[in-house]
C-alpha cells in the first residue's frame, strides 16, 4: 500500500508511529548485519547526509547523526545514518532495499 502525504502529513505519522508502537530502536544500534537486526515492526528509515564540517559548529556530530539519534530515542525506528564518504555514496542497494523512508 501506498500513501501520499506532505511534509507535515509524514511527520504527524513519524510522531504517532513512535508514541504508538513498540520500541524497536534497540535493534537498529546493536551490530550485525540489516536482517539480524531488523524488527517488522519498526519504520526502517535511512538518513542521509553529506556531513560537511561547517555542520560541526552547530551539532556535536553531524546533522545526520542526530536525527537519527532522535529517531532512535522516540522507539519504533530502526535508523542507519549513512553519508556522502560511505561507499557507493551511502546509497547502496542494501541501504535501499533497507529503508522504508528515506530522509
């Protein structure tokens, strides 16, 4: 199934989705390959960022990296960061066929 929604749509899904389902962001951190880790019943999202150094100034890590952190704080995620200096530019076709919701 398929569902069209704008931004603020989407993000009023993302905020019910981790009040509502159950935790799953333990998964995402833990190592191991994508299926070992990953939990049906999380929203698989994959957060993209170029990291450029000038982001430093404003965020501890990167502004990639603390979205994902976010998305694993709220439950119901299973998030892998993946950046412009990854391999295959950080996206693969694994990290495609991972992610539900690409950010």
């Amino acid at each position: 199934m398929t569902i069209q929604a704008n931004r603020r749509e989407f993000l009023g899904h993302l905020v019910a989705a981790g009040a509502t389902a159950s935790v799953g962001s333990a998964a995402s951190s833990a190592k191991g390959t994508i299926e070992e880790n990953r939990d049906d019943s999380a929203i698989r999202v994959l957060v993209w960022d170029e990291r450029q150094p000038a982001q430093k100034e404003a965020y501890k890590t990167f502004i990639g990296d603390r979205i994902a952190d976010h998305l694993r704080s709220v439950g119901g995620f299973d998030v892998k960061s993946v950046c412009l200096d990854d391999p295959e530019r950080g996206l693969s076709r694994a990290n495609l066929d991972f992610c539900q919701v690409l950010i």
